[in-house]
C-alpha cells in the first residue's frame, strides 16, 4: 500500500502544480441595486503579468453606465462597473467570452433587489447560462451541493490531508470515528464563519492548513519507527482539531460565491453536504482502488513504508513556506 499511497500523493501534487492557476474559476457577480439596475464584478485568474482574455456577455437590452473601475489582487484582476437593463434579466442570457481558449470556469452570481440569488457555472462547453425569475429551493440545494462537491475534489490540500489520515488508520471503527471527527470540526467552523460569528484572515488559514498535513506526516513517520503518539492512538482526536482549520477554508472559498439572504441556512447544508460527499468519495476512491492493486504484491517494506509520508510531508512543507512568503509579500 505504500507505494501505491506514495504515488498517489505525487498525482495530487502534479495535478495541483500543472492546474494551479487554470483551476481557479473567474467570477462574475451582477447584482441589483434598484429596479432594472445591476452593479457587476468581473474577476478574472492572471498568470503571471498575463491576464485571461475572458469577457462577459450580458443581454443586448443592457446599457453600461459610468466609467469601468481596474483593480489588481493577487492571482487576478477584478473590473467593475454598472449597467441598466431595461425589463431585467429573466429569461434571457449571461455568458462569457473566451471560455474556449482556456481550462477556466467562470461561477457566476446574479442577486436581484429582492435577496434572492441565482447561482451558475459556466465551462467552456457550457452554454449560456439563462437567468431564471426566481430559483426554486430545489435548484438553489442542487447549485450549492455541486459546489461543495467541486470544492473538495479541487481542493488538493484537503485532500492529502485525509490521505495522511487514511495512512494512519488501521480499522473500519477508528476511519468512521476519524471521518466523522472531521466533519463535525469543519462543519462547525464552516458555519461560524460564513455566518459572520468567526472572523479569521484566510492567507494564515491557508497556511495553517498546509502545516497540519506536515504535522500529520511528520506522525506516520514517528510511528512507523515505534514512537506513536496521539495522533496513531487517537485519530479522531487530530481530524477534529485540524477541521476546524480546514473548516475555515472551506468557508472562504464559500464567501467567494456568497450566500442567497432568503435562504442562507439551505444553501450553507447544501454546500456542507456536498463537501461531505466529495470527501466520501475521495475516500471510497482511494480504498478501492487500493483493493484493486492487492494482489499485486506492491507492499512497502523497512523504509519504503515511509515514502508516502515523506511525499506528503513535502509537498505540504512547499505550501506552507509558499502560503507564508505569499502573506508577507
């Protein structure tokens, strides 16, 4: 299983250093100030000095008003300005121009005066997507459970975290306990801070987050030299501490997309659960097709049972001096 584990750690790694930046979704945020009257965002990923040549598409019946304002964050550019549309937005199409020349989604968000929030993803396969009247509770719990979904599964970090977990694990009995540890901690911080009870900067999250998958690491090594300590014990213990960290990541990429104000306790379960369900899928994944290569005879033995933890070791310790230099920068 070593090997196997080892080379899975290193899949992640290269799928998270190739796709880095094309990963990342643009956004465009259209929201009604008065009647017929949108103020929009427009944030686009950059690489390096380049800029993404993507361009939103907004109905024919919408007018730009004023000057368009620039600004450069780290990792994009965000452009704003505002438009009137004369008899709104139902019913007719926001796109975006591009699309096809780049890996880029683009999450687009449309409030109306009224709360209420649309939310869609556009791919460059995708078609435009259609401003609906008002989202039905159906629609707004599917949107946000796919977001969830999406965020774990591109959430590298996250999920070499529960790969170092699933190293440490031994039984059916400590992955439950484990697993649920994990979801009752980031559950929880999850909400307190999209609801505005928590308030925590994300660059040192970020980088906290990176280091608890060292310290976990650092533990599968430890105990394959016979010095275990609570971390080979007691799992569920670590999952739960580290959660919380993790759960605060999870909400500032859930801020990015914001919450509908009519329906924010649905939208906030849905998100959960689809994170739930991706991690439960990664996880499903992983012991698969661990039971698939078995019988292959690839058990890691003296100090090739240390590779996978030295693999995601590494990888995290790059994160977290990356993460670190990023926040001082």
């Amino acid at each position: 299983m070593s090997r196997f584990l080892a080379a899975l750690a290193l899949g992640l790694l290269l799928a998270g250093s190739a796709t880095a930046h094309e990963v990342r979704p643009a956004y465009l945020a259209l929201r009604e100030t008065t009647p017929d009257r949108f103020e929009v965002l427009f944030k686009v990923p950059t690489r390096g000095d380049r800029v993404l040549r993507l361009v939103p598409l907004l109905p024919n019946v919408c007018v730009a008003s004023g000057e368009r304002r620039f600004e450069l964050v780290p990792g994009a550019r965000i452009t704003r300005f505002a438009v009137r549309c004369e008899g709104g937005l139902e019913g007719r199409t926001v796109g975006v121009e591009g699309l096809l020349a780049t890996l880029t989604d683009v999450l687009v968000r449309i409030e109306r005066v009224d709360g209420s929030v649309q939310v869609g993803r556009l791919q460059p396969s995708s078609p435009p997507l259609v401003v609906e009247a008002v989202p039905s509770w159906l629609e707004l719990a599917r949107t946000y459970t796919g977001l969830g979904v999406e965020h774990i599964l591109l959430g590298i970090d996250h999920l070499l975290f529960v790969l170092a977990l699933l190293l440490l694990i031994r039984s059916w009995g400590r992955l439950a306990a484990t697993i649920t540890a994990f979801t009752v901690a980031h559950s929880f911080t999850l909400a307190a801070a999209t609801l505005g009870w928590l308030h925590v900067p994300g660059p040192p999250v970020e980088a906290s987050i990176a280091l608890s998958i060292v310290f976990v690491a650092a533990e599968i090594v430890h105990g394959r030299r016979g010095h275990g300590g609570v971390t080979a014990r007691a799992p569920w213990i670590v999952a739960f501490t580290f959660g919380l960290l993790h759960g605060l990541g999870f909400a500032g990429a859930l801020a990015e997309v914001g919450l509908p104000q009519n329906a924010i306790p649905l939208a906030l379960f849905a998100f959960n659960v689809g994170v739930e369900l991706g991690q439960l899928a990664f996880v499903l994944a992983v012991l698969f097709a661990w039971g698939l290569v078995r019988g292959l005879g690839l058990h890691g033995r003296g100090w090739l049972a240390e590779v996978p933890a030295y693999a995601i070791g590494g990888v995290a310790t790059f994160w977290t001096l990356q993460r670190v230099a990023g926040f001082w920068s």
